[in-house]
C-alpha cells in the first residue's frame, strides 16, 4: 500500500487495483461482527471525512467534502450564545478552509463560507472582520510553526487552563469576566436551553413517583403553602419519609409535620410537582434554593436557603 491512514472506523488508503478485494476480506476477517464497506471513489478522486483527495499528475491535492445530507446550518447569529461562541464558529470554518484545502481551492471555498455564514444571520460586515484577523494572525510564520509543532509533540493533556462554567444570561454573565480574570479563570458560558430540552429519547417516560435526582414541591389542601425539597433517591421513598415523619417525637419533627398537627392541615402528597432534575448533587441544592426562593408562601427554614447569595435575587424577580 502507497498510503494508510485511519480514523476511528474510517481509512483511505492507496493501493493496487488486483489487491484491493484481498485487503478488504482481510480487514473483514478480523471478527464476525466488523464488516467494512469500500468505496472506489470516482474519475477525480476519493472522499475521506470532510475532505477529498484528487489527483493530480502522481500528486495528491485536497479539497473540502460535503456530504450530501449537508445542510449549511451552523450556530445562528441569533441564538442566545456569547459573542465568542459565534467568533468561533468563523474562526473555525476560516482554518478548515486554509489548512484542509489547496490554495488553488481557497477563494471558491472562502466564497462558500460566507455565503453560508450570511445564511445564518451572521452580518456581512462581522464575518470580513474576524477573516481579516485570523489571515493576519496566521500569516505569521512562527504561528504555522507553533500550530505545526504541537500537533506533532504536544500533550495537549498538559496545558493547564482553569474554566469557570457559567449559565450564559446576555449581559449579565458577561459581567463575571473581571471577577474571573482577576484569579486567572477564564470564562466557559453555558448555554440554558439544548437540544436534550426539546428532543427526547424514545423511551417510556417513567412514572413521576419514580424519578430520582430530583427537585419536587409539596402544596398544602388546606392553605397556599407549599414545602420545597431535593432528594438524590426515588420520589417515592422521599415522600414516604415525609408521610411518617409524624409518628417522631414532637421535638424532631420536620416542618412539614409542625404544619400539619398545629393547623390540623392535610398536604397533597399525590400531586406533588417536579420542578427540576439534576444529577449533580451541589447542582440540585442551588437549584432547590432558588425555587424555594421564588415560592411567596414556603414552609422551608430560613436555613435552607441562607448559602444562596441576595446579590442574585433581582435576577429571579426578572
């Protein structure tokens, strides 16, 4: 073979024509269940992730490959992410142009990008602008250099960098950057809705009495209070405690207990709300302080909420 390269289950390779249906029984020999299909490619060349390989004259040129299913979405100009985030995207798709690609291909692909970049609402104006800089960042020699060397022999496991992840709100989260470079952090913006929000697995939605990891509120029959609570273990077994909590003696019982024997008030166990789910057990308390926070009426202790900082308060009123 001329050439072998492979990534995850993907290889290109060269090799003879003759030898070609040999090398691919071999590779299907391995094991019964790794079964690798073959593609000849066509009169110009071969397709090998994002790019393609032509011929040119015993040479190799590479090109930018899109698949057919490709659909030219990309991060929207619009959607709620930092400007950085959209910054990337640009500066992403820029050195896939320059660094996957022949020279002789940049100005055709450079004129895809954009048009594709204005598709997404990106501004004309914006996208000439982050181009500019990144040419000019990399027209340096001693950039080539460096990207070239650490691809080589870097570790990239080894750079140290501290990320301080936070809930992206526009212009607000932007406000912690100070804070932050001041003890070296660097900023990494969550997005607060995903994919996983609105696009759910096909499985059987499980019965709400069985959810763990889990944020619930229990409301009173008889008044308009309310309990917040935080359990890691079934719904069910978590309400149970609360249900028996009564039969302790006087000077233990839970809140919940108090408010049920000195009013003589029934709670609403079957209908017991969830109002979050997280695995993340220091994820969950700051969820459950903030929703107790956000209840007019609540039977919780001042106690449950005293690590909640009053500083972000006028957020939750917004």
């Amino acid at each position: 073979m001329s050439f072998y390269y492979r990534y995850v289950d993907d290889i290109v390779l060269a090799a003879p024509k003759d030898e070609i249906n040999n090398i691919l029984d071999s590779f299907n020999a391995y094991h019964e269940r790794i079964k690798f299909t073959i593609d000849h490619g066509d009169e110009l060349g071969v397709t090998f992730l994002d790019v393609k390989l032509l011929y040119d004259g015993g040479g190799i040129m590479f090109d930018l490959y899109k698949k057919p299913t490709h659909s030219g979405r990309f991060l929207s100009f619009f959607s709620n992410h930092p400007m950085t985030h959209k910054k990337g995207v640009v500066i992403g798709l820029v050195d896939k142009v320059l660094f996957l690609s022949h020279p002789k291909f940049h100005h055709a692909n450079m004129e895809s990008l954009i048009n594709s970049l204005l598709r997404n609402g990106y501004p004309l104006q914006l996208v000439f602008k982050i181009i500019k800089n990144r040419i000019k960042s990399l027209s340096n020699k001693d950039n080539f250099e460096t990207i070239s060397y650490c691809d080589q022999n870097c570790d990239l496991n080894i750079i140290e960098t501290k990320h301080f992840p936070i809930p992206y709100i526009k212009g607000a989260s932007e406000k912690f950057n100070l804070a932050l470079n001041k003890y070296k952090f660097q900023p990494a913006y969550k997005p607060m809705n995903n994919l996983h929000k609105y696009i759910k697995t096909g499985k059987d939605k499980a019965k709400k009495e069985e959810l763990s990891n889990v944020v619930y509120k229990i409301d009173c029959k008889n008044c308009n209070y309310s309990y917040v609570g935080q359990t890691k273990r079934k719904l069910k077994t978590r309400l149970k405690e609360h249900i028996n909590d009564i039969k302790k003696p006087i000077d233990s019982l839970s809140v919940i207990s108090n408010h049920r024997m000195d009013n003589e008030h029934v709670m609403d166990w079957d209908n017991t709300r969830i109002l979050d789910s997280e695995r993340a057990y220091y994820k969950r308390l700051i969820s459950e302080m903030i929703h107790i926070k956000t209840q007019r009426n609540v039977l919780n202790k001042q106690s449950d909420t005293e690590r909640f900082p009053d500083v972000y308060l006028p957020l939750l009123e917004q």
